[in-house]
C-alpha cells in the first residue's frame, strides 16, 4: 500500500526529473554538455545507449524513469517508487488558450452626452497671448 506522503514524494520526483532532463537534453544540443554535473552526464549517456535500442520517445521515457527512481530515493520515498501515469507526448491539456488582442476600448468622451466641451488649443493660446500682453500693458 502506498502512503499519501511518498505519492507526494514521487510526484515531486516525477516533475523534478522531466524538468532537468529536458534542461540536459537541451544543454547537449547546444553543445553544453561538458558543464553538467556528472550525475547529468551519466543520465544522458544511458540515453543515448536507449536511443540506439528504441524510438526517441520511448528512448525519453526511459531515461526520465530511471531518472524518477534515483529523485525518488534522494527524496526519501519508501521502497520501490510507484508508478506514475506517462505525460502523453504532444497532446493539449485544454488549459492552454490561444493569445487574443482585447478589443480597443472606446473612449468615454466619444459616446455620451455627458462629454464637456473640449476648448481647442489655438483658443486657449490665444487666452494666454491676451493675458500676457495685458499683464505687461498695465505694468508699464
């Protein structure tokens, strides 16, 4: 029987090794194997010894369980690690949505009756070129 907390555990472990070994996987593509710790290195050496055995997919699979099984031992998971359903290569989960632009929002002036007047630049220079000459006028 297996306890809710080394489910937990190996849920954990699961993520944890489909992440670092898309991150190696990714890091020997651009030629950056060599900085990988050395456990990394082992891990996509027997890779690459399952490529050669089956498909890539199978091949991935493979290398991310046996990368499960050591996280789930580091972990402290007890005993043998349960199995985890296999994530379906390529296929939606239906929580991803497509990228919209919203809509452009109109304005509020531009509808209602409520919009004040808007006094146009040219008057309100005009209203500052008249005061300033008048200030000037009455200080002479």
């Amino acid at each position: 029987m297996i306890k809710a907390a080394d489910m937990m555990i190996a849920r954990r472990a699961d993520t944890r090794a489909r992440a670092d070994f898309a991150t190696w996987k990714m890091m020997a593509k651009l030629n950056g194997a060599s900085s990988l710790p050395p456990e990394a290195q082992t891990f996509l050496d027997r890779y690459k010894a399952l490529l050669k055995e089956m498909t890539e997919a199978e091949a991935t699979e493979a290398a991310i369980h046996l990368i499960y099984k050591s996280y789930y031992e580091e972990m402290g998971g007890a005993g043998a690690p349960p199995d985890i359903q296999a994530h379906p290569v390529g296929q939606v989960t239906g929580n991803v949505t497509a990228f919209k632009r919203p809509p452009p929002q109109r304005s509020k002036s531009a509808g209602g009756s409520e919009a004040k007047p808007r006094l146009p630049v040219a008057l309100i220079f005009a209203c500052l070129v008249v005061v300033y000459t008048g200030f000037r006028y009455f200080l002479r």
